[in-house]
C-alpha cells in the first residue's frame, strides 16, 4: 500500500453518467456528458487536524490513515499527487466507475489504468486511485488504480483498538441514542492510524465505554464507503466495570442477579456484599465481574459477582415503556392450570394489533403484564401499552387491561348481583337470577384500584370452577366490573298500597325449601272479580301478621328464577336441541330450516340433563351478535319444555324407501342449506320421484349420522317432511381393542391399516359397560370432511364370559353325566402320571374312594 498520507475533501458531489453502449473508452462521448470543468482544491489529512475533527463529537465520520513523513512532505509539497480509495461500482466493456469512499463523487476509469488482471477486478472490490484530469475535455477521472487489501476498507476479521471519544450521555448517566451521538476509536494498522466512528447500536453486551477502554471489533463500509466501527466488544476495561441488575433468587448462602447488560443471570456468594449488607430479592445493584479459578461454586471457569453493593430502588432499568396506548385483540390466553406449560415460555400470551403503518403485529405477555389476575380470554378486546427491553429490544404487552366493548361483541351472557360477603382472598355474590351464593376470587375484579366492598353492586360472567370436571356443578364468578349504584334490581313494584288483603297463612320464622321453591307466608286478596293469592316473607314485614288480619301491602316482582320470576324480555322462540358440545350448542329453529347457537352458561339448568330433539324455549340476543356464533344467531334465556309441547305434524301410513341426497349442515358444515334431503327414487335409482327434507326431530335415532348415499326407511308427514327415519346400514362384527376413557377401538381395520374408533356416546344402552374382548354389531360412518371412519350404534351382543357360556353349554344335556376337569394332576415330580398308571374310568360310577 502507497504510505503516502490520504487526501480528505469536502465540497459539492460529482455524478459522472454511465455509457451503457460504448464498446471501447470513447473521449468523445464522456466529453458530451454535462460535467462540471472546476474541481475544489484536495486538502490533505494530518495529526493536528484529525485531533481537531475528533474532538468535535457527533460530527460526521473521521476515517484515514496517517504518517507524519509523508503527511508533512504533502504540505510542504502541494503538487504532490494524492491517492484516494474506493470501491469498484460497475464494469462495463473497457471502462468502469469507482464511487469514492472520501466524499460524494463517482469517477471514471479505463481498464488501461488498472495495475493488474482486469478479470480479477470485480465489483464491490476496494482500490486506491489517483484522480486526474482528462487532457483534452479537462474533466475529472480516475488513474492509476489498483487493487487494495480489503481490511483497509471491510474486515471481516476483529482488529483491536482503543476508545478516544466517549458517547455522550443524559443527566441520569443514559446513553443518548445513536442519531444524538457518536464516539471515536483508534487502531493502527501497518504503521498508519485509523479513526473510526462508532454509536450505541455497534456495542454488544449494553455496556458503556469509557475513554482508554481497550476494545475488538469488525470495520464495516456503508453503501457511500464510509467507514465504522460495529460489534464492539470490550476487552480490557480502563477502569474496572460496574455493571447493574436486580437479585432475582436467593438460596441459603448464595442466589441470583439478572444483568441489566444481557439477558442473563450471574451467581452471587453472600459474602460478596460490602458492608455486610443483607440483600434480598428485588434489590437493585451494582456490581463487578470476575471469573472463578478455584473449583468452589460456581465452578472453576464461571463468571460471578462480586463487590455488591445496594442501589437506590427503580435505579436499574430493563425496559422502556412506550407511552402510546394500543387497541389489540388475544390471540392466545394465559393457561394458568398449566405451569408446565408456562415455565417453559414465560411469555406465552399473544396479542395482536394494527401498527401506524397498518400492519398486523403480534406481541407476546405474560402473567405479570395484566393489570390484575382476572381472566383473559381469546377474541378479548383490550388495551395495553408496549415495553422493549433494552437488553435484546424484544417487545412484549404490558399494563393490559379488558375493554368493554369485549362484553359487547363476545356473545358472553352477563349477570349481575352484590357483594354479599368478602372474606381473605375471596367472597360470594348475591346473584339476582341465582339463588345460591356465587364464589368469585379478588383477582377477578377488573378495577384493580378500587377497593371491594359489601353490597357494591357488579356484573360478572358465571363458569364452572377450572379444573373440575364438567358435570360438577361448582360454579364462580370471573371478569367481574363494578356498576353505578342502583343499577342492580333483584326486584320490580307491580303494584303498591293494596288494602284488600288477608293473611291465610303465617310466615315461617325461617323459610321453608320445598322443592325448587322456598315456602313463606300467604295472603289472599282480591283483584277485580277474581281471588289471588300471594307469598310473603317476615322480613318483608313492619310487625309479623297473624293469621286472619288484615293487611296492607305491595306487591313485588322477583327476577330470581326460584321465586316468582318475572319472563324475560322480548320474543320467545321454540326449537329442538340438534346438537351438544363440550360447552354448547344449536338449537333447530320450529321452522326447522335454521339453527340457533347457545352457550351453556345461557341454560336455565344443568346441561348435563339436555338430549337431542329436546324442546326448549329461548330468547334471541338483543344486540343480534354473530361474532362468536359464525353466521347462526345466539339465543339466550334457554329453557328446556315438557314433551310434546310443540305440535307435530300427524303422520302418513306408507313407509318408504329412500336414499340422502343432503345430510344435516352439522354433519356438512360447507352446505348452505340446514334441512337435511331424502330423495324417492325409482327401481333403477336413476330418476327421483320425491324428495322429502329432514331434522333433528325425523330422526329415530337422534344420534345417527346421516350421510349423502345412506339407504333409510321412512314415513312422511302432513306437511310433505320426513319422519320416522331409519338408518339402513349393513352390520359389521368385531370385538373391542381397548377402551380409553370415554372412546375406544375395535378390531377392524379401515384405512392405512388402522383399527376402527368409537365413542362411548355410540354405545346402545346406557348401562352396558364395554370391555376389551367384548363382541359387538355396528355400522360404519365416514367423516365427509376429514374422511376418516368411525363405528356407530354400537350394540354389545352378549354380556357373559365365554367360558361362563361353555359351561352352560356343557351342563344343558342332563340325560348323560359330565365331567369338567377342574384342576390338572401332578405327580410327586410334578411333571405329571405316567401314561401306564391311567386307567379308563366310567362318568358316573365311583370305583374306590380314597380318605385323608
């Protein structure tokens, strides 16, 4: 390399055009090109300027080499040619383009200039050049140009170096960020000094360096070729380094510290606090780093902490929190019944939300990041703020609280009541459309920062306790948000101060549970011409009546469902229970040409107890959501009705044979249409004469699944609809593999060879209970979606061991006598009698008789 010393301009950039269709290096064409002829004066780079330039931080980059001889004979010498470096930016036939690495300027090149192979030249490659000008057009271009070893401008190998300027930091000792300042380091490299820029970004590990610090790092070159300074380890302290983090764990005599600088954790012996301090979890402190020699703990070769001392509290900061509030929707919940689970993510929530740029952007939470413990579920809608650590600038939710709007768009039924008790941790509510007191955790309360207090009225979500199996009917209250006083009613006034009324029989001191109801006290009491009659309770009462008194009262609708509870508000509607999931269902509208979605917790009842083709009774939602329930209307207020409350049409007497040509949208969930098609068809099955739609309700068997192709028998009603309908499906044999809980397996094999699955729900009869070995009938149906087979109607054909059945069979003939052989015989070696000492023996007669 030229140890001249390196010239270093400032002024305007130059941009030479590019000539894409010359073949050779034509003067006359680059001499068209509208090129400026004046070029400012090439100054020269010395020591006293560069330690000018480098004091004066947060300017732009300070790159180069130096020599005092040669930088000294260049002033004194200003006719001296300089050489500049660049990198190679295009080749074309016989000439190409440099781009300058010390100021904005691209210059033109002759393959004739360059020392060396032209076909080892390629792009992006460093060279040192001397810029002329062209003697017939004065114009500036490149001469002279040579190859440089790539480490002057790129290496990707460390070089070592030592920090001459600092980056400037804020009152509370942070360093500003990279737009705000920038720091200097110096190495040399054969005999010439470099001064590189470097920021906050290029330093790893989040430490600060200070002036003298001994350090490694790599020499980046930007798109203009200017050069820097990037993964910046420190190597040799000048000073020994404190570094910052929070104790974590503690055992007996030693514990834990998370490092403000990584994301790590670093041991600690006790003894290592100065000044006897007892520290404890929590703690910010500052401490420094050595490495173990001796084979204690830690281990030999593991870093530790030492020389701790305690910081003042908030002093050590991992995250920054953005102040902008943002709107998201879960995507993921917390499932805080598995910590399995969460220990290995500690993270494991998701939300996501619409960027400024409009971009979805999921961000992950975790359990400490809610403003409380309550409840999340997926689809909730929230608000949250978003903290980045500044140890890895890994983003996560944070301060996250539920929206109301959650309420209004989950499809959730909603109840509400009073605080009826509070003891240490939890309570029990007062439920207006519940008798029973209702269990509900202090974590569950939305409002972290109001305090919970007897009678404050709240509307809360009913569930079933987690962890407990479905058909337990331990319930709680979860999500539970305060209301403004007087907006829970337990009761409404129908009528005041009626004075035509007797007491007929007294109020018990306690009231008395007969059934479903509690029994009270009774008045009789005229309405028009009509007698009616009224329960009442003491605590109703200003002074207990006696029977026969008269009385003056009002008269008080209760919304609790165990009392005189008032209907609820809007249209009823009445439908059959099509289908049943783990937690809720759908209900075939009266019209049967529709379903109707229903979650359990809008059951008036244990759904445990409901059946297909059940009739129920229901309200819509009044809002009309669809959010939860896809395209089907959520109903609400679901009741279960007596038997034949709704009419049916009366039934044809011909029974006929037909084929599906549509099955019911639950077992099809593509098809538009719910009713499901039964099609009449001729001997040949090649035109149909009728067809004839069905529901839950045509169906003998609820739990068939139809499917198109399945040959049934059935009868047709009034109104033209199927009813009656009988599956007529081939019965296959086999005997079960395993039983697993509440499914199983049979020995038939399907496809790929696997064994057919059953549920338990398929079984006929509800008090067979199936064993592996059993023999059983079934059909086989197909899953139209997934294509895998199932067994269904499940009928066990015989309940009796086989050897119990053999035996019977044996003891049927009484006329000849039998003998079973109970317990084989051994000799004295026990391997047996010998075949010689056995004599025939006649059934029935005895021929000696030993005694013992």
């Amino acid at each position: 390399m030229n140890t001249q010393s390196k010239g270093y301009r400032t002024g305007e950039a130059y941009e030479i055009a590019e000539i894409y269709d010359m073949t050779c290096f034509d003067m006359t064409a680059i001499r068209n090109l509208n090129i400026p002829t004046t070029f400012p004066t090439i100054g020269t780079f010395t020591l006293d300027s560069a330690t000018v330039l480098n004091n004066s931080v947060g300017s732009s980059s300070i790159y180069g080499s130096q020599s005092s001889n040669s930088s000294a004979a260049a002033s004194a010498d200003p006719s001296q040619t300089t050489r500049e470096t660049g990198i190679i930016e295009k080749l074309l036939h016989s000439y190409g383009f440099i781009q300058c690495c010390e100021r904005q300027a691209r210059l033109l090149f002759h393959f004739s200039q360059f020392s060396g192979n032209i076909d080892h030249l390629k792009i992006g490659d460093p060279v040192e050049f001397e810029m002329t000008y062209d003697r017939r057009t004065g114009k500036p271009i490149a001469s002279q140009v040579s190859k440089i070893a790539p480490e002057v401008v790129l290496s990707e190998e460390r070089v070592t170096g030592t920090v001459t300027t600092e980056l400037r930091t804020d009152s509370a000792n942070n360093v500003l960020s990279s737009s705000e300042t920038t720091g200097r380091i110096s190495y040399e490299n054969r005999g010439e000094c470099f001064f590189l820029p470097y920021t906050k970004d290029d330093v790893e590990g989040n430490v600060n360096l200070r002036a003298g610090d001994k350090v490694s790092f790599q020499i980046a070159t930007n798109q203009r070729g200017n050069l820097g300074a990037c993964h910046i380890r420190l190597e040799n302290p000048a000073q020994p380094v404190k570094y910052r983090g929070v104790v974590c764990s503690m055992k007996e005599s030693f514990g834990f510290i998370e490092r403000a600088d990584v994301v790590k954790e670093i041991f600690f012996h006790f003894s290592e606090a100065e000044g006897n301090v007892e520290l404890r979890p929590g703690d910010d402190v500052e401490f420094t780093i050595q490495t173990r020699s001796s084979t204690s703990v830690p281990p030999q070769g593991r870093e530790y902490a030492c020389n701790i001392t305690r910081l003042p509290p908030g002093s050590v900061i991992f995250e920054d929190v953005d102040s902008t509030i943002y709107k998201g929707q879960v995507l993921k919940s917390l499932e805080r019944n598995n910590a399995v689970r969460q220990n290995n993510d500690p993270l494991p929530g998701r939300i996501r939300y619409r960027a400024a740029d409009y971009s979805e952007v999921e961000v992950p939470f975790g359990e400490k990041d809610q403003k409380g413990d309550f409840t999340l579920r997926h689809g909730d809608w929230v608000q949250f703020l978003l903290a980045t650590d500044r140890r890895d600038q890994l983003q996560r939710a944070t301060s996250i609280a539920l929206l109301d709007e959650t309420f209004k768009v989950s499809g959730e039924k909603r109840e509400q009541g009073t605080i009826a008790s509070l003891k240490e941790g939890f309570g029990f509510l007062r439920c207006v459309e519940r008798q029973a007191r209702l269990f509900f955790h202090f974590t569950e309360v939305l409002d972290t920062s109001r305090e919970i207090e007897v009678n404050d009225e709240v509307e809360f979500t009913v569930i079933q306790e987690p962890g407990l199996a479905y058909n337990n009917s331990r319930l709680q209250a979860i999500r539970i948000q305060h209301l403004p006083a007087n907006s829970v009613q337990f009761e409404t006034l129908m009528a005041s101060a009626i004075e035509a009324g007797c007491v007929t029989r007294e109020a018990p001191k306690s009231p008395i549970k007969s059934q479903d109801r509690v029994e009270g006290g009774v008045i009789t009491y005229e309405h028009g011409d009509a007698k009616k009659t009224i329960m009442y309770f003491l605590k109703d009462c200003e002074k207990p009546p006696r029977i026969g008194e008269r009385v003056r009262f009002d008269i008080y609708m209760l919304e609790n469902n165990n009392h005189a509870s008032a209907e609820p508000t809007g249209q009823l509607y009445r439908g059959f229970i099509a289908v049943i999931k783990e937690n809720f269902g759908f209900i075939e509208t009266i019209s049967h040409d529709e379903e109707v979605f229903f979650h359990f917790s809008n059951y008036q009842g244990n759904p445990n107890w409901l059946e297909l083709g059940q009739e129920v009774e229901y309200t819509l939602a009044p809002n009309g959501n669809t959010s939860v329930s896809g395209n089907c209307l959520p109903a609400e207020n679901v009741r279960t009705l007596p038997k034949n409350s709704i009419p049916q049409p009366a039934l044809l007497e011909n029974v006929h044979n037909g084929v599906v040509a549509r099955p019911l949208r639950c077992i099809n969930p593509e098809q538009q249409e719910y009713a499901g098609l039964i099609e009449i068809q001729d001997e040949l099955r090649t035109t149909c004469i009728s067809q004839h739609e069905f529901g839950i309700t045509s169906l003998v068997n609820k739990r068939d699944l139809l499917q198109k192709g399945d040959l049934v028998r059935f009868r047709i009603d009034e109104s033209g609809r199927a009813a009656e309908v009988n599956a007529v499906r081939l019965k296959k044999r086999a005997t079960v593999d395993s039983i697993k809980g509440q499914f199983g397996f049979l020995n038939f094999e399907v496809e790929d060879g696997k064994k057919l699955f059953f549920h338990m729900s398929e079984v006929q009869g509800s008090t067979v209970a199936l064993h592996p070995g059993d023999t059983v009938e079934f059909s086989v149906v197909t899953n139209q979606r997934n294509g895998k087979s199932s067994a269904c109607n499940v009928l066990k054909i015989n309940d009796r061991p086989d050897r119990l059945i053999s035996r019977l069979k044996l003891n049927g003939d009484d006329g000849v006598p039998r003998l079973i052989l109970m317990r084989a015989p051994k000799g004295p070696q026990g391997k047996g009698f010998s075949v010689l000492a056995r004599h025939p023996r006649i059934p029935g007669k005895q021929l000696a008789k030993i005694l013992f």
